[in-house]
C-alpha cells in the first residue's frame, strides 16, 4: 500500500513540474499580447514575483543581507540546501543581473544560423526559488528561435541521470546540440550564442561558459576569471588553476577567443547531441556524483574531440562550501568508486600514482569496466601519456618522476613535492617550508645520493634531517653527515632509468 501512494506521489509531482515548465515557457516566451485575462490567470505566488520592481533585494546581483532578528531563522534554513534559502526566497525569480562579459565580447556578431539547442536541468530536493530562477534566466535570456525547450529532471534519490534516464532522454530528442545546467544556476545576457556558434565551428568542441559566483551566503552575483581553466590534482579532484602562457600565446593575446581547458567542472556545458552518444554519453557504472566530469574530460580529448572554455559566455552557480545530499555507503565511497573506475580505463600507467596517493581507494568495488574498455578501443583513443604532455603538461601528475610515496614525490626536475607544493628551504639551517612549485629550481632543487640514502639541498649544501624536539612534525636542515637521521628511504625508485 505504502508503494502504491508513494507511485502516486511521484507521478503527480512529475506531472506538476511538467504543467510548471509549459507554462513559464508559453508565459515567456517573448509574449507581446499577453492580455489582462492571462495575466489575472497567473498563479498568485508567480504573479506576486513578476510585479516586483526592479529595485528589490538582489537587483543587478547585489548582495542580499538578511536584518539580525531574522538571523536564526537563516542559519536554520541554510541547513536545508546548504545556502541562504531566506535570501534567495526574497530575490525575484527574473531578478536582473550585470553585463559581466567582455568589452570585446559585446561587439561579436554571431551567425544567423545557428543550431538550436534543448537545455536539460536536473535538481534534486531543489529549492523552489533557486530551480525556478534558473528556469526564468535561460527562458529570458535566451534568442527563442535557438531555445527548443527546457527540460527539467527529477532524479528523486539518485542520480539515475548518469544512467538510463538521461541516456534515452538524449535519444529521444531531435535538436542539434544539447546543454545541460544546474539547478541553481542563472544565466546573462548572450550566454547562449558563443557556445552555440562554437559547436557550428567544430561539432567535436564542447564547450562550456565561464562559471561566474553566486554567494551562498548572500547570492551576490561575481564575474568569474577568463584567466582560469579546469585542472585536477594528484587525488583526482577537480580545481581551477591559472591559464598558463602557453595558452594566451596560442590565442595571440585575445582574450575573447574560447580557452583550451584541460578539464571542465562538470554541470554546466553544451555539446552536439550525435557526437555526444558517439563518444559513450555518461559512465553508466558511475554512481550519483562524483568524477563523471574528470572521465568525460579525458574521454573527449583522448578520443578525438576538444573540450572549452567560451569566455563571451557566463553562466553564474551557486557555489556551496558542503552538500546537503547523503549518498549510501558515504559520499567518499561514491567518489572513489567512481574515480577508480576513470582512473583504470583512462588512465593506463598514470593510475598507480592514483592509487599510491589515495591507498585506500584500491580497496573499493569499482564494478566490470569492460564496456568502457571497449568504448576506448573502438574509438581508437590515445593514451593518458598523450593527454598529459600535450593538453596537460602543466599537471601536478610528473609524467617521469625517481620516486613515488603516499604524500611526497621526488621528481624528474628534482622538486620533493606534494600536489602543487614544494619543500623549499630559503636560507642555511631552514626553516623548511611548502611553498608553491615554481619550476626555477633554486631553494626547490634537491639531490638524492641512491647510496647513502641522502637528500642534499643544493643551495645550502645541507642535508635533509629528522624534526626537532621542539617541532617534531617539521624536519630540519643540517650539515651531511650520513647518519641514521638523514637517511630517506624512497619507494617506487627508477633513478637509474
């Protein structure tokens, strides 16, 4: 009886989020007759949202600050979908939001031509408010005639969008080019067309916007960087690193032409609908969250295609510090599970320096990969070498390296060295200190005698020693003497290679 009531609450809450999306869609779709009896047949609630004056909280995406008899209340609500639900409730749905783009990026013509596009938002346990205002910014900040429909996703307790559901709403639509979106998301003025003529350009190249801040806090609207680009680190989480020179060299100074992104962020991109399910779609075995954007990263640009970010366009996220979702076994079980799973079809060799970092992944049950070997091998896709010395060379992963430890390695260049951080020593007798890797050498240059077991710091001339007694977490710098003291074993050593 219990699964019966529950079929039924499912079907009827699909069905009022179906009524919901043809409505905002006929309502807004740059209606110029709307007549006094379709605007008294508004809902009170949206009617009450789209009078509001464009001088009420939130406008031009200002900062929304919520008075002190109300601050419990907030903290409470916050819980709920780990962001200021009290701020977002007072913020009009069709709130307006800055020019953020470019000077240049104003000035663009783009083709009359262009593909039309589906837009696919999925949420789950969304705030009202938040889901809406993400509806009403693609409907209203998007040329009709290049906006198909809008497709919202209810994936109820689990992310059944990585797998099926998603895979035969993708084959079952008819337009060019899909785009898919967060649930707490709002987009600006002309962010569709950049994205759009770049798919036209090259239907291999997916392509994303650059991803400006909401504050969770308080829902100010932040222009994101066109100076970063998506990277990772050596346990496969996904960061924003600064686009290197090699970079702006290749777009001769432009900052306005789409930046080559080693990896995307994930939830927000626009791709070729046949080129999406020519590649392989999603990881069907990857469960709810977590590295699916890092295997479609290596997945594009191992295979053939190109993956960028379009500076002209800005989508703007909300960014929140945790997740409100609870996923079974834990959310580290999900994510390792998953990132094995990238790491042991994309990543050959490249996956035990994975495994030797992260040690407890190895551990976890990543299920038969055997149809995604498969994929690889149909699609003839370059190895993960390839991907490292020509789209990612600036990886944190050394693609030679003498040794390999759980936390440290000691690279081809000489650095000991942790993700991005270098031990660094700046003067004689230390201190010893992680300092950003910066490649020049210097006070970051080490060398290791294979015999006496030692790491001599070049600049010094000193030796690698145990901590004090007085910080025993931190070693010291001490003249070579070869005691027990100044012996480092390496795991993992190829020196002689």
């Amino acid at each position: 009886m219990r699964r019966f009531v529950y079929c039924k609450v499912v079907l009827a809450t699909s069905l009022m989020w179906v009524l919901v999306d043809v409505f905002l869609l006929l309502y807004f779709s740059e209606c110029n007759k709307c007549d006094d009896k379709k605007e008294r047949s508004l809902l009170p609630a949206l009617r009450a949202v789209i009078s509001r004056n464009q001088e009420g909280p939130g406008e031009m995406g200002k900062a929304v600050l919520i008075p002190k008899d109300d601050q419990e209340k907030m903290k409470e609500l916050f819980k709920i979908n780990q962001f200021n639900l009290m701020a977002s409730d007072l913020i009009a749905l069709n709130r307006s939001l800055p020019d953020v783009r470019l000077e240049g990026c104003k000035t663009k013509v783009y083709a009359d031509e262009l593909p039309n596009t589906s837009v696919v938002i999925v949420f789950h346990n969304e705030a009202w408010s938040t889901l809406l205002r993400t509806v009403y910014s693609v409907i209203n900040r998007s040329p009709r005639y290049l906006l198909s429909e809008v497709i919202l996703v209810d994936d109820a307790s689990e992310r059944d969008f990585l797998k099926l559901t998603l895979e035969n709403y993708v084959k079952n639509l008819e337009v060019p080019v899909i785009t898919f979106l967060d649930a707490h998301c709002e987009c600006t003025l002309g962010w569709l067309e950049p994205l759009l003529a770049r798919i036209k350009e090259d239907r291999k190249t997916v392509v994303c916007p650059i991803i400006d801040v909401i504050s969770d806090d308080t829902f100010e609207y932040m222009a994101g960087s066109d100076m970063t680009y998506g990277g990772f680190n050596w346990k496969l989480n996904f960061r924003w690193y600064p686009v290197p020179q090699r970079e702006m060299d290749r777009r001769k100074g432009d900052r306005t032409l789409p930046v080559r992104t080693p990896t995307m962020a994930g939830g927000l991109f626009s791709i070729d609908r046949n080129y999406f399910e020519e590649i392989g779609t999603y990881d069907a075995g990857m469960d709810i969250w977590g590295g699916e954007n890092l295997e479609m990263s290596f997945r594009i640009w191992q295979c053939g295609g190109s993956l960028e970010i379009v500076t002209c366009s800005h989508v703007g996220h909300v960014f929140r510090k945790a997740t409100p979702y609870t996923f079974p076994g834990g959310t580290g079980h999900v994510i390792n599970k998953n990132n094995r799973r990238l790491a042991e079809v994309w990543m050959d060799e490249f996956k035990d320096f994975f495994y030797i970092i992260s040690p407890g992944v190895v551990k976890v049950d990543y299920g038969d990969v055997s149809v995604r070997k498969t994929l690889r091998e149909n699609l003839k896709c370059k190895p993960f070498s390839w991907y490292l010395e020509n789209i990612y060379p600036d990886s944190q992963i050394p693609r030679r390296y003498y040794s390999l430890g759980e936390v440290f390695s000691y690279t081809a260049d000489k650095e000991i060295r942790t993700d991005d951080l270098c031990l660094d020593v700046s003067r004689l007798s230390g201190p010893v200190i992680m300092l950003k890797c910066h490649h020049m050498r210097g006070n970051q240059l080490w060398e290791y005698d294979a015999e006496r077991l030692t790491l001599r710091h070049v600049n010094s001339n000193q030796c690698l020693d145990e901590p004090s007694e007085e910080d025993k977490m931190v070693p010291t710098m001490q003249d070579c003497s070869g005691s027990r003291s100044q012996q480092w074993l390496l795991r993992n050593m190829t020196l002689g290679a």
